[in-house]
C-alpha cells in the first residue's frame, strides 16, 4: 500500500522532470533565459481592425491582425472572454502563444447599434499550455483596462494604458516566481496555510508583495474546487476567528521572518521541486507544480472520506485509515477538513475522533 502511494506521489511532485514539461512548449523558453513577450492593441469597429499600439516586430504586427480578423470573422472572440492559440510570427520563436480578449465600448444614447465595437487585446509569450495556466489572471488584467479604455480618443494612453500593457507578464504570469523567490524554502508554511484556509498577514512590506503572497495563498487553496465549498468557507471563518493561527511574514528582514508558522511532511516533500522551478526562471512550470499540489491534496482528501464512510462499518477500514494518514503526511489538514465537513454527520465525527487520537499519539511518539 505505501508503495504505490509513495510512487504515485513522487510522481506528482517530479513533474520537473517529465518531458512534457521540459521541453519548449510548456516553457516557451530555455532555461534560465528570459521570456520575450509582446502586446497589441486594436480598434475594433464593425469589421474594420485598426492597430492602436504594438510590441511586435514591425514584420510580425500585420500577421497577427490577419489572424484575428480571421478569429473575429468566425465569431470566436467573444466580449470578455479571452480566447488562448498558438500563432504563427516573424518573431524568434516563431510559435508562439496567444491570448486575445475583445473588450466592447459601453454603448451610449447616441450609439446605440455599437454591438461588437471595442478594442482587442492581444498578449503573447511562452506556449499555448503556459498561458492556459494563467487564463483566470490574464482575464482579469485585461478587465483592469475597461475604464481607461472609455476616454475619448484615448487621451491617457501613453501615461496608463500602454504602461499597464507592457506590464502584463510580470504582473499576471510572475507573481508566484516572486513568492517562491522571497520565502524560498519556507514555501511550505505558505502551502499548508493555504490547505489549512489560514490567515496570511503580510507586514513590514510594500502592496506588490502583499499582492502577490496573497494570490498565492489563493492560488494554492482548495475552495472552489472541493464538492463542500460551503463547508471550506465556513471552516475559513472559523480559523480566522482566532487570530493567534494568523501566518505572519515580516519582510523587515532578509529572508522574510515567519512567525506561527506550521508545516508538514507533506507541504515539505514540495519544497524542492518549487525551488527547482524557481531558479529554472520557468512561471509556467511553477504554476503547474502548483496545480500537481492542488490535484494531490484533493486526491487525498477523497480518499480519506472513503475511508472514512468504510470505517463506520468495518474495523479494518479503520486500521487502513490511520495507515494512509500516517503514509500521507498530511493528516492534520485531511483531518481538519473532515471534521468540518462531516459535522452534521455522528458516527463520521466519532470515526474521525479516533483518527485524530491517532494522529496526535504519533506525533508524540516522534517528537
């Protein structure tokens, strides 16, 4: 039994090391080499694309506005929503990934038929799947232009919106670089305050950084995605009432100092393969490490709520139970989960009761 969970696991974390993640088309870029990214910008206005500002070379800029004259001729850029290929350009890595967005005007009395009438939006670098990775933060940048985007003949452009552009990889793509960068090999405290829906106040810092930790913990946490969200929130409200549990990062000094910072072996076996992505300069593999995390923990969680349902009707399923906590190294999280989950259910809390002895009798024993 531990073996194959142990394989199964060392799968997940080594995903550094497979070559669908090691090649260019999840990196978009060689190792330790800095991404070449680009924008544009166009008027879009009824069938007419006219070009507002671009990044590209001047060769490239007309190929990409015949790609999304295509794209919007086939009615595939929808308002709002971006859309994510792979293009073709006169640019070094000739392929390339490609986000797009079409941002309407708002419609006014005296133009009431301007469906359709915007600005495109265009961001490119790295791969197809890289971006892919990124598409909720990319979605969100390209929304922060909406109001700037509404003054007449674009007066503010050269002091906001072409700023605001050229500033899309760092500020949608890098942020959990720049978290992994700062805390290093105390990424774990981070990651288990995450599971744990802690609290993480960040001091002594300027808002880039309290920006960024906060949409890690974000990034890293399961609500959302577990079938008991509610149960997730409301388990989060209840930690953050006690504001002792709160993780506190001090960026008065270098590295940062963490104070009620908790960890375990499971959040520890992770360290490494993120300081790899970190110095491999690499956002995109980062981010699906990240993903491998999440994916992990939420296996683990359903397992435990199967053995769990099992337990209350067989000793042994109980045994099995306390053998994958201990094997996982995450029991404190899984448990902690489970009881808030099964709250309403008694004969899963008393089972759960047990575990928790369980837990804390090993703990004891190795300490």
């Amino acid at each position: 039994m531990f073996t194959s969970q142990t394989s199964s696991f060392q799968d997940s974390i080594d995903v550094e090391e497979r070559d669908e993640f090691d090649n260019e088309e999840i990196a978009g870029y060689s190792q330790k080499t800095q991404l070449n990214c680009y924008h544009a910008i166009y008027l879009y206005q009824g069938t007419s694309l006219t070009l507002v500002d671009s990044s590209l070379p001047s060769e490239a800029e007309p190929e990409l506005r015949s790609y999304i004259s295509r794209r919007l001729s086939k009615g595939a850029l929808l308002g709002g929503m971006g859309n994510i290929a792979t293009v073709e350009l006169s640019i070094p890595e000739q392929a390339v990934g490609c986000y797009c967005c079409l941002l309407e005007q708002e419609r006014s009395p005296e133009q009431p038929d301007a469906d359709g009438n915007g600005y495109v939006i265009c961001f490119m670098g790295g791969s197809e799947k890289g971006l892919n990775l990124f598409r909720l933060e990319l979605d969100k940048y390209v929304q922060g232009l909406q109001s700037s985007l509404q003054t007449p003949e674009l007066q503010n452009f050269d002091t906001e919106v072409r700023p605001y552009l050229c500033q899309w990889y760092e500020e949608s793509v890098m942020h959990i670089h720049r978290v992994v960068q700062l805390v290093q090999g105390n990424i774990s405290f981070l990651l288990h305050a995450a599971l744990s829906h802690k609290l993480v106040d960040v001091v002594n810092s300027d808002e880039r950084t309290k920006a960024d930790v906060s949409r890690f913990i974000k990034a890293a946490s399961l609500q959302g995605l577990s079938q008991q969200d509610t149960t997730a929130a409301s388990l989060c409200k209840a930690i953050s009432d006690d504001t002792h549990t709160d993780l506190i990062i001090d960026c008065s000094t270098s590295p940062p100092t963490l104070s009620n910072s908790v960890s375990n072996r499971f959040c520890d076996d992770w360290i490494q393969a993120f300081l790899n992505g970190a110095e491999r300069c690499n956002p995109f593999l980062l981010r699906q490490i990240l993903e491998n995390f999440k994916l992990k923990a939420i296996q683990d969680m359903n397992s435990l709520k199967r053995f769990v349902r099992q337990a209350e009707m067989s000793h042994y399923a109980l045994f099995r139970c306390c053998q994958f906590l201990q094997g996982c190294g995450n029991g404190d999280v899984l448990l902690q989960n489970a009881r808030a989950e099964h709250s309403d259910m008694p004969e899963a809390c008393s089972i759960i009761a047990v575990l928790e002895e369980f837990i804390t009798e090993q703990s004891s024993a190795q300490a």
